[in-house]
C-alpha cells in the first residue's frame, strides 16, 4: 500500500467542494471499518455521510449513488472520488482502505488532519481528549489507538455498555441524568458514583466560558459556545444549529461591573450565568452523541405516548 504523506498543505490545495468531499469520504471509510458501534447506527452514519457527499457536488454534479459510493470507498483512489479538477497531489492515489477492509495508514492520518469539521468545531480537540481518556477508562481505546468524531456509535456504546453492567437502576438513572443534566454542580454529581467513576463530566469547557462564567442553552440545558464579540463581551449560543435557530442566543455584557444576558433571538427566557467553579458538563461528543439523541427519543416517546401508544423509553439491554 502506498505510504502517504498527506500533509495538511496537500489538503489546502484541494477545493471546498473536494474538501467537504474527503471529509464526508474518509468519516465513512472509517465508518466501514470500524468494528465497534451496531449495524443500524452504522448505516444511518454511512447514508448522512453519502447525502454530505452528494451536496459537495453541487447542483451540477454527479455524485456516485450510495452503492457505488460504498464501492469505491473500498477499492478506488482518493482522486476517483473528488469532484472537480484532478491535481498532481499525492493525495490523489491514496487509498482509504486495503484490500481486506481495514484502514489505510492514510485514512487514519486523514481523519485527524484532513477533517475540516473536526477543526472547525470548538473545543473539539479537548473533547476527543477527554473522549480518549472517557474510552480508555472503559477499556475500549488500546493505547496508541486515535479516535474521531467518527465515533459517535462507539461512544454511546461503550457508555450503554458500561452503565448496563452496574445493573438496570444504575442504568436507567446514569442514562437519565446524561440525557436530562448535560452540566450538574460538582456536588450533585458526587452522588452518581457510577458515573463519577466513568469519568464522562469534565470541567467547563475554555470555548464554552466567558470572563469566568457559562450560561445553559434553554431548551438542551447544555453548555453555550462563548465567542467573544469587541472588547468587552460576548456571544452565547447552543452549539446545536436548531437550538441556535429557535433563539438560543445571548449576548453577554457587563452593566457597572455586573455581567448580563440579553436575548438574540426569540427565547426570551434568559438563562443564568454561572461562575465556572462548581460546574462539571459533558464534553461536546458526549453531549452531541447521547444528549441529542436522548432529548429526541424523549420527544418521540411523549409524542407515541400522547397518541396513545404504550412506548418504553431505552428498555435495558438496547445500547
Ligand atoms: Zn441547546
């Protein structure tokens, strides 16, 4: 197999369009051979994954369809698989995985350093390092092994996982309270032992405080992305770009020394600021990969139950 020097320069000279391309390629590469994670997570992951490709295409693009897509990623060149222009890159002959399914060398350097996303999103290099140690603490990261945001199926498995062997209370309650208390005083979370001992809440985020202090999102009761905006202040918003849509947006300034919310969007309810000291939240990964998703199935579960259907949210043993 080609060994591959993809240095992020490489990547810097291909396109949005191929970049958003590579992205959405070597997340689903990593998805395809990934042990870890169950058959339908991982088809949903490999299906957001192809709609990312087709839309870097463009309009006018013909983007492979799905079977073709999972085709290629097992046998073709990167350079097959970008739209566009081809380039003399060496990115271009590489392989995302060999010929018995594994991940190439490349792919996994790629992972880390040809993922916009992973960049982009704040905070994120600290969560994949608390994810890392979270997952190591569990037993499911061999020293040496890298991990990316590819492992959202992983994560919540390896979580499930563990809190199902401590028994159905410890479970019920441990999936509860990650779902409903992204962020718990350090006290309260003294009384989870279990999930103390998982190691899952970490301090608050540097991204996600401003002057010392961070402020919940009203509707996940996460913890807002602080942005600094002039000299003296800030924007808060939820790091979930529906909640961000529905009103999940602060400005935080100082009146004679005393810092304030004021409402960017249509929530007018304005969460509290609270000093950084005391608190411990999930990371972003954890936060993204069973929060949302519990908040959602608790939806679903209100909606079933209000038409009638008798629905058992996370019966043990579904992970
Ligand atoms: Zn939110």
């Amino acid at each position: 197999m080609l060994a591959l020097e993809a240095t992020p320069a490489e990547i810097d000279e291909l396109d949005q369009g191929q970049r958003d391309a590579l992205d959405a390629c070597v997340i689903a590469a990593m998805t395809l051979c990934t042990p870890e994670g169950d058959a339908r997570g991982r088809a949903r992951l490999l299906m957001e994954c192809h709609g990312r490709y087709t839309r870097s295409w463009g309009v006018f693009g013909k983007a492979a369809s799905f079977p073709a897509f999972l085709n290629q990623l097992r046998s073709a060149p990167v350079g097959a698989l970008l739209p566009g222009p081809g380039s003399w890159s060496e990115i271009w002959d590489v392989r995302l995985l060999e010929d018995d399914g594994t991940a190439t060398a490349a792919l996994t350097r790629l992972i880390m350093e040809a993922s916009d996303q992973a960049h982009e999103v704040p905070g994120l290099s600290a969560d994949l390092r608390h994810l890392h140690s979270v997952l190591r603490a569990l037993g499911k990261l061999p020293p040496g092994a890298r991990l990316a945001r590819i492992a959202a199926e992983a994560v919540q498995h390896a979580v499930f996982r563990t809190l199902q062997q401590a028994g159905f209370a410890a479970y019920t309650e441990g999936r509860g309270t990650l779902v409903n208390d992204p962020v718990l005083g350090r006290r309260a979370l003294s009384r989870y032992a279990l999930l103390t001992d998982l190691g899952v809440y970490t301090g608050i985020s540097p991204v996600q405080q401003f002057a010392g202090r961070w402020a919940p999102c009203p509707l996940c009761k996460g913890t807002t992305r602080a942005t600094p905006r002039g000299h003296h202040g800030a924007e808060l918003a939820c790091e979930d770009e529906r909640h961000r849509q529905r009103g999940a947006r602060f400005k935080m300034e100082s009146d004679d020394g005393q810092w304030r919310l004021k409402p960017l969007g249509e929530i007018r309810e304005i969460p509290e600021l609270r000093p950084v000291e005391g608190w411990v939240a999930l990371s972003y990964g954890l936060w993204q990969w069973i929060t949302m998703p519990g908040l959602l199935e608790i939806d679903l579960e209100a909606l079933a139950y209000g038409a009638g259907a008798d629905v058992r949210l996370w019966p043990f043993g579904d992970s």
